[in-house]
C-alpha cells in the first residue's frame, strides 16, 4: 500500500504541461484535460495562465470534453504506467513542444482601444472636410509639421465626439465652453496622461489655428472670444493632468530603482547570439553576386542587425537610425580608422547633432545594404 501511495505521489499525481502537448496536440482536448487534472488535485508542471483555459472552454466540443474526462480518470489511477510521449505535431497548437511557441494573449476585451471604440472616440469626419484640410495646409505650411496626420486625426475625433452628428463641423463645442465630455471620456477609456496630454496638445493648436485665422475680420470677433475661453479651460485642464502624469513618471522610475533595470551587457547579448547568422549571411553576399543565394528572411535579419549594432553598440535613438539618410551615409569621414557619421533630423535634432564612429568591419557591412540586402 505505501509502495502504491508513493508510485503514485511521484508519477501519477505530477504531470509536465509539455508532455501533456505532446499526447494531446488538440487544444481543446489538452485544456480539458488540464482542468480534470486541477479538480483531482494532481500537480501539473509548466501549466498556462488561468485565462487559457477560459478560453479555450468556449471551443470544447463536448464529445472531446468526454473522452478526455475518461482518459484523465485511467490515468489517475495508481495502477496505469505514465502517459508515453509521442512526437510533436507540426499543428500550430502544438505548445511548448515548438521551440517557438508563446502562450496566447488574453482576449482583449477590457482594452482602452475597445473602451474608446465603444466610447464613440474612434469617430472622425470625412477626410475631405475644408476645415480640417485648411487645419493641416496650416501645420504643414505655416507650423513646418510635415508629419501631421495623427494630429489632424485627433482633432477630428475631438470634433466627431462633440458633435455626433451632421456632416460638416459647426463649431458648437464652442458656445458650451465649459463642456468637459471629451476629456471625461478620455479618463472613463482609462488612456494614460501621456496620451490624454498629446490630445490636449493638439486640440490647443487646433484652437489658437481657428483665433489666427487671416479669414476671419472685426466681425467674427465674438468667435475669437470664444477661441480664448476655450484655450484656458483647456490649459487649467492640463495642469491638473500634468501632475497625474508627473507622478506616473515618478513611479515608473521608483519601479525601475527597485526591481531594476536590464544591464548593458544583457541588452547587446542579442549581438552575440545573432552574430554567427550575421556573419554568414554576410559571407553569403561577398561570395555570390547581387542577392543571389541569399533568402528574403535573411536579408530581413541582415538589416534589422544593423540597426541593432546602431542602437546597442553605438547608443543611437531609434529615431536618429529612423531618420538616416543616404546623404549622411555617404558625407561620413575618416578618423583614426573609424568613420564617424553625423544625422541631422531626428527628435532632438533641434538642439544637437547625433554623431558616432563606427569601425571599419561595421562600415564594410552597412556598406552592403543598398546594393544585396534591399
């Protein structure tokens, strides 16, 4: 009888989640299993998230539910040997037994992009309405803002959200100055204060475009009144958003200083693990001609570790290897057997210029972009 209790305490009672995708490919089936396992009190190691399984519940044909509710009886009892391994399927719900499987996602049904989308903020007018067109020839012509959409688009969506109705933007949001409904559903979306700050950003601009308009004369002078009222309700509102922001900032740094950060060597260790396919898709280029030989995958891999070498080795901002030029690659100078390169637009393009040196190794196989791996 002891000898039973343990056999049993060590191989029927302790199950691997891996072993279990390899025996039971279907999803459904395997979920059914797991949740039979749970109610009988069995460990089962390397198990997924709770949410999984309530997922999966809504696809378990019940036929599936009894067979697998038969087979987790058999082999919970002491006297069946441990479930036998069986190759992995080549079915995408194969689980852990692909090296490259990752658990599913919860479905995102509590989502701020669900939330805004339910809230009526994702509404907009037609593209081609003159306001908003005007809006954006005054931000591009006028304010340099070359990229200048996704704020055309919010204030379009500031405008459909207070005025639900019509074709043509009126403007009434104006005489109720004091009408606060879009930052109120901004805050019941639960949208950060980043995000909330970059909406009255650009609702600000859109205000001070329709005070300075050249069209309007003496008589619209009632309308410029209106604009002001509007811009310091608006600005009071900021303030007070500006602190909640303040101190999400504050404690996303407090988070930071008590759990810690990834270090520098943890971050380029990518460089070192992809170096090896770095290298030989690099052999593969100088050997054959053009692109010859080389996969679209490769190529793709090839130039996302440039990138990387940017980033990681050389301290780059995205945006400064986003806004690199062929202009800047080929005006790089020789120093002290390096190649120092400078880019002009990026995001603190304004104040500094990003330079950086690279060596002759990396100058060799930047080099080759153009010409193989585009």
């Amino acid at each position: 009888m002891k000898f039973a209790s343990r056999l049993f305490t060590q191989k029927c009672r302790v199950w691997n989640y891996k072993d279990i995708c390899k025996s039971f490919p279907h999803k459904s089936c395997r979920l059914v299993l797991l949740k039979e396992l749970r109610e009988r009190g069995c460990l089962v190691e390397n198990e997924p998230e709770d949410v999984d399984i309530e997922e999966g519940d809504d696809t378990i044909p019940a036929s599936a539910s009894a067979a697998v509710s038969t087979s987790a009886t058999n082999a919970a009892s002491p006297s069946e040997p441990e479930s036998t391994s069986s190759p992995c399927s080549s079915n995408e719900d194969a689980g852990p037994c692909d090296p490259t499987w990752q658990k599913d996602l919860p479905a995102a049904t509590t989502s701020v992009r669900i939330k805004m989308k339910e809230a009526g903020l994702y509404n907009k007018f037609s593209t081609d309405e003159k306001l908003l067109l005007d809006f954006k020839k005054y931000l591009m012509d006028d304010l340099n803002v070359n990229n200048c959409q996704q704020e055309v688009d919010n204030v379009s969506r500031f405008l459909r959200y207070m005025q639900p109705t019509g074709d043509a933007v009126t403007l009434e949001f104006l005489k109720e100055y004091r009408d606060q409904r879009l930052f109120n559903g901004l805050k019941g979306a639960e949208l950060s204060a980043a995000t909330v700050l970059n909406y009255i950003k650009n609702i600000l601009r859109f205000v001070e475009y329709l005070k300075n308009r050249l069209d309007l004369d003496v008589s619209n002078l009632d309308l410029r009144n209106k604009c002001q009222a509007y811009r310091e309700l608006v600005e009071t509102l900021r303030k007070a958003i500006s602190k909640t922001h303040s101190r999400d900032v504050l404690s996303t740094r407090y988070s930071r200083f008590v759990d810690g950060t990834r270090s520098l060597k943890e971050c380029q260790r990518v460089l070192h693990v992809a170096e090896a396919d770095f290298l030989n898709t690099f052999r593969k280029s100088v050997a054959a001609e053009g692109s010859d030989g080389i996969s679209e995958s490769e190529r793709t891999n090839y130039r996302y570790y440039c990138e990387a070498i940017l980033v990681l080795r050389h301290f780059q901002r995205p945006g400064a290897v986003e806004g690199f030029t062929v202009r800047e690659w080929v005006d790089r100078k020789i120093c002290n057997n390096s190649f120092v390169i400078g880019i002009r637009d990026h995001k603190t393009a304004t104040s500094q210029l990003a330079t950086f040196a690279i060596t002759q190794e990396e100058e060799a196989a930047i080099s080759s972009i153009p010409n193989k791996f585009t």
